[in-house]
C-alpha cells in the first residue's frame, strides 16, 4: 500500500462504494501535506511577517515615490513577494479548515472552497505582477 | 430539546477561560488577515498603477477609517503571530500542562499589546 494513492484520493464514485466512507467513518487518509503547509508558512512567516509589519506601517500613509521606492529594491520586492505568496498559501489552508468546520453542505463547500481558492490566487497573481512592475521598471 | 453545540455554549453556559477565547481569537484574527490580504494586494497595484489610483487609495488609508483598518492589521497580526508561536510550541510537545497554557495564554496577549505599541511608537516617532 506504499505507493498507493490514498482512498480519499481515488475516483468519487469508488469513495461513495466503500461503507465506512458513506458512514462517515474513520480518517480522510490524508490532509498532512496541508498540515505541514500551514507549519512551514507559519515559520516563514515569522521573519517575513516582522519584516513586512515594520514597512507596511511606516510606508502605508508614505506618498508613491517612497512606497515604489521600497519595492522597486531588490531585498524589498523578494521579501514582499516571498510574504504574499507564504501569507496566501497559509491563509488558504487556515479558510479551507474553517470553511470545512461550519459549512455541512457538500455543494455549499465545494462552492466556498472555489471561490476561496479564486480569490487566493487572484490576490497572489496582481500582488506579485504589481511588485515586479516596480522592480522591472526602475 | 434544542441542546446549544459545544463551542457556542461559553458566553451563556461555560464559565470564561482564558483558554477558549484565546483559542477563537486566533481563528478570528485569521480570518481578518486574510480578508486584509484585500486591502495588501489593493495597496500594492496602486503603487505600481500611481496617478489616480494611488491618490484615491492614500486618501482611504489616511482617513480615520483607514489608520483603524491599519491599527486593526497590526494588532490582529502580532496577535496572530504571537499565538502562532505558541501553536507551534504545541506542535512540537511543549506547554501541554493547564498551568503552561495560561502562563503562555497571558504571555500571548502582553507581547501582542507590547509589540503593537511599540511598532506605532516607531511608526509615529519615524
């Protein structure tokens, strides 16, 4: 079973043919890549967010020149992206898990989860386009 | 019998802990990080669109409404942040006792007022 793919894994229709599935039984058989996921952004995060925390305040009310100024940088723009990207991919894990706590309908979770995952990857894409518009055309 | 489910039972039924409120506060600060993450990726296409753009969003973030949403961030983040740590510290084995929890629990929210206000203390003094 090694190198098998988890049950969970498989086609729905086999999900649905196995009993203790229907019954709601047992564990899903997978979910620790999402586990660690949250781990590992949660400790990038940990230097990134400072980093980030300490400049977003002290430029958020800056005019554009300054705010471009910082992101135009080399060390500024990497940090900034490598924040967005940590910070969306562990604020997806941390919705999803909320999202699956209150939300009993399949349909209704299927639906949140997509718009979720939209809008995450919305964010993430016009986050780092406008960091490396900044950064390419200084 | 309608019987209330069990995390919404503490305002009425349960006696206040430390430990639950904490607990939900992380979730919630959570959520509205992510939902700031709106405002960040607004932030940060103005920057790269100038002009109008920028002007119509410095002006938002400079008004009262704004400074709060951004001391709002602030304190959900370093509460966020600090809690995280104090997961993580559970992740790997440690602070299970009921005593450490609370010691942790009251350390969690000291070090999130401390590093919010010496960030606006920076923040305004630069």
């Amino acid at each position: 079973m090694a190198n098998s793919r988890s049950l969970s894994n498989s086609t729905a229709l086999r999900d649905e043919s196995v009993l203790r599935r229907v019954r709601h039984l047992g564990s899903a058989r997978d979910g620790l890549q999402e586990w660690r996921l949250q781990r590992w952004t949660a400790l990038a995060l940990i230097p990134l967010g400072l980093y980030f925390a300490a400049s977003i305040l002290r430029l958020a009310t800056s005019d554009q020149v300054t705010a471009a100024a910082w992101l135009a940088s080399p060390v500024g723009a990497l940090l900034v992206i490598l924040f967005v990207l940590a910070a969306l991919a562990h604020a997806l894990v941390g919705l999803r898990s909320v999202l699956v706590d209150y939300v009993h309908t399949r349909a209704l979770l299927v639906a949140a989860e997509l718009l979720v995952r939209g809008a995450t990857v919305i964010l993430a894409g016009a986050s780092v386009l406008a960091v490396l518009k900044l950064f390419l055309g200084r | 019998m309608e019987r209330p489910l069990s995390p919404f039972m503490f305002p009425t039924w349960y006696r206040f802990q430390l430990t639950s409120v904490l607990s939900i506060l992380h979730r919630l600060t959570g959520i509205a990080l992510a939902v700031g993450s709106i405002l960040l990726a607004w932030w940060l296409v103005a920057v790269a669109a100038g002009g109008d753009v920028f002007a119509a969003t410095h002006a938002f973030i400079t008004s009262p409404i704004g400074v709060l949403l951004l001391f709002g961030w602030s304190a959900a983040f370093f509460y966020h942040l600090c809690s995280g740590i104090r997961h993580l510290a559970w992740d790997a084995g440690y602070g299970f006792e009921i005593r450490d929890a609370y010691r942790t629990g009251y350390a969690v929210l000291t070090a999130t007022g401390v590093l919010t206000a010496l960030t606006w203390l920076y923040v305004l003094l630069a």
